[in-house]
C-alpha cells in the first residue's frame, strides 16, 4: 500500500535517510519540469537538487494535510526562472534526439518522430523563460489556469495572454518543419 | 472572404486555444464547432493547434540519473531530534504554575505569623476587618521596620519568575536546522 503524503512528511522529518521515499515519488515529475524548462539535463539536475534541498529545510514549516506536490513545482519554477534569469543566453537545444532510447519501431517513422520531438524541444527553448514556464505547467503538469496563476503568482489574464503567445509563438516555428505534414 | 467574415474568423480563432484547454462554455463551443464545419481556414488552423497539443502531450518524460536520491539525502545533515509538540507547552505550564506557587509561598512566609486571628475576632465582621487593617499596617510597618519578611517573600517571587522566564525563552528557541545550502 502506498503511504500518504502525510505520512511520507511526519517520517521525512526524522531525518534525510527517511526523506528518501518522499524524493523518490517526485523526483521524476519534478526533475522532467526542470529539464524542460532549462533543457539541459545537468542544469537540471543541480536544480532538481536543490530543489529537494530546499523542501527537506521547510519541513518544519510544511503545514500537515497541505498537498506537496504544488509547493514542489512551484519552488522549482522559481529556481529554473532565477536560473534562466542569471544564465542570461539562449538555452542550448534540448538533447531528445540524442538521449531518446533506440527506437523500435519502423526506423524512418521513429526517426521522424525522434526529429519532431527534438524541434519542438528546441522551439520551447527559444520561448522566453515566463511563457514557457505557463506553457509547461499547462502541458507537461496539466494544471488549470487558476493553479498556473497561482505557480507563477500573476493575474489568470496574464496566464492566458501568456499561453497563447507561447503556442502561436510554437505553431508558427513547428510550423514548416513539424506540423505541416 | 469579405471582411466581415474575415474579422469573424479572427475572432473565432482567437478562441482556439480556450476551446482545446476545456475553457470555453457550451454555447461558445458549439459557435466555435459550427463554424468549423463550413470554414476551412479555421478549420485547418484548429487542425495545426491540435497537432500542437499531441505533440506537447508526446515529449517524453525525462529521469534524473540513478543514485538522484541517494545525492539528495547524502548531502543533507541528520536533524536534531524531533521534540514532542506537547513538551514546550507543558514546561511553560509547570514554569507558570511553579512561580506562581513560589509567589504564594514567600508571600505566606513574609506574613504568616499574623495570619492567624482569635476565635474572638472570626466571630464578628467589623472587629476582623479592623485586624485586616492592623494587619496590612502592621505588615508594611514590620517591612519597613524590618524588611526580611519583604526581602524573604521578593526572592522566591523572583526566583520563580526568573526560573519561568527560562522555560519561557528556552521553549522559543529553534531546534537545529539542516545548515545545507
């Protein structure tokens, strides 16, 4: 049976050796986020870290019953913006078609499916750091408006203008080489 | 394409994205599907933001590398352990309440050889209120007089604040904190 959230925080105060089942149910959303937020898989790791790092110091303030998982991303979105903010340059492209395993299925369909996702990974990474923050956590984190408004502490009309600029912005570079067949 | 039709699919168009996030009521999205059927153009564009979607929904999901939690919980200090919540509030009760008991006894000390009227007095009000009288004159004349019956009564009632402040102060301060970052 799995332990509850709840359950997961009262043992991770014990101590970082029980923390690590906490870690390891988020770990994965958590550092998939950051990846494509920062598209660059070392980044995202120190910044996963950190992230985790961060929550085990605020545990003690963590209110019982509240759900993690939200305050998770939202200090990871905060990290990837300062990030992004200090880094200062273009991120450099996302590494999918590299790191994507073998394909199994027909060669030229996975390979043409292993080129979208590249393309499209580089075109999220030409969006500026706060429209593709409100791109990802609507795609990639499925949230509603409201819950983006909230991560990203701005008004819900400000999520929305953001959200169509980012996909027009998509569309329109995908456009010739990903969805046009 | 007049211009009124133009300026209705642009309209429309703008409510693409709302109408594929679920965000658009019955009737907007009915209006939206109705004109889709007989315009081409918005239907073609609907067709380009719906590829986008799939593709968004298609990135695969990204892990950190093995060994991410055990990096995680390898770099965080093992906390202090944990006090129960009950204890802080019990030791500000038992320092109160031992103060005050303090309080009570120098007080009793300072006064308890007059404490003690005559069968006499107790049988008739006025005579005992006049005894009260003489006995907080005589009290006050006695520790002016005399003041080691002031002094003995002043130390314990110091004493106990003193020993409650203490509880009070070492109650308020933080238990130890992962110092990592």
């Amino acid at each position: 049976m799995n332990a509850s959230d709840d359950d997961l925080i009262a043992q991770a105060r014990q101590g970082p050796q029980e923390y690590r089942a906490l870690v390891e149910r988020y770990q994965v959303r958590i550092y998939n986020l950051i990846y494509r937020m920062v598209g660059n898989p070392q980044d995202a790791e120190d910044l996963a870290l950190e992230v985790f790092w961060r929550f085990y110091r605020s545990l003690d303030r963590f209110q019982a019953g509240a759900p993690v998982y939200p305050y998770l991303y939202r200090i990871a979105t905060n990290l990837c913006l300062t990030h992004l903010k200090a880094r200062r340059t273009l991120a450099e492209p996302l590494l999918d078609a590299d790191l994507v395993p073998a394909p199994e299925g027909h060669p030229e369909v996975e390979q043409q499916r292993r080129e979208q996702e590249a393309a499209l990974g580089g075109a999220i990474q030409s969006l500026p750091p706060r429209l593709r923050a409100a791109l990802l956590l609507r795609h990639v984190e499925d949230l509603s408006y409201q819950e983006i408004a909230a991560a990203l502490e701005v008004p819900l009309g400000t999520v929305k203008t953001w959200l169509f600029r980012a996909r027009q912005t998509l569309i329109e570079r995908l456009k010739a080489e990903v969805v046009t067949p | 394409m007049t211009l009124h039709d133009f300026t209705f699919c642009a309209r429309l168009q703008q409510q693409l994205q709302p109408w594929l996030d679920g965000a658009l009521t019955p009737n907007e999205s009915a209006l939206l599907q109705g004109h889709m059927a007989i315009c081409g153009a918005c239907r073609s564009s609907a067709e380009r933001h719906r590829d986008l979607w799939r593709l968004l929904s298609q990135l695969p999901v990204r892990s950190p590398s093995p060994g991410f939690s055990s990096r995680v919980t390898g770099a965080l200090p093992r906390r202090a352990a944990p006090q129960a919540s009950w204890v802080p509030g019990a030791a500000l009760a038992l320092g109160c309440l031992t103060a005050g008991a303090a309080a009570l006894l120098g007080l009793l000390l300072a006064v308890l050889p007059m404490l003690w009227p005559s069968d006499e007095l107790a049988e008739d009000p006025e005579l005992l209120l006049d005894w009260g009288v003489e006995i907080w004159q005589g009290y006050v004349g006695a520790s002016l007089d005399s003041p080691y019956h002031l002094l003995g009564g002043l130390s314990l009632l110091l004493l106990g604040a003193g020993w409650a402040l203490f509880i009070v102060l070492r109650s308020a301060t933080p238990g130890a904190r992962p110092a990592h970052g």
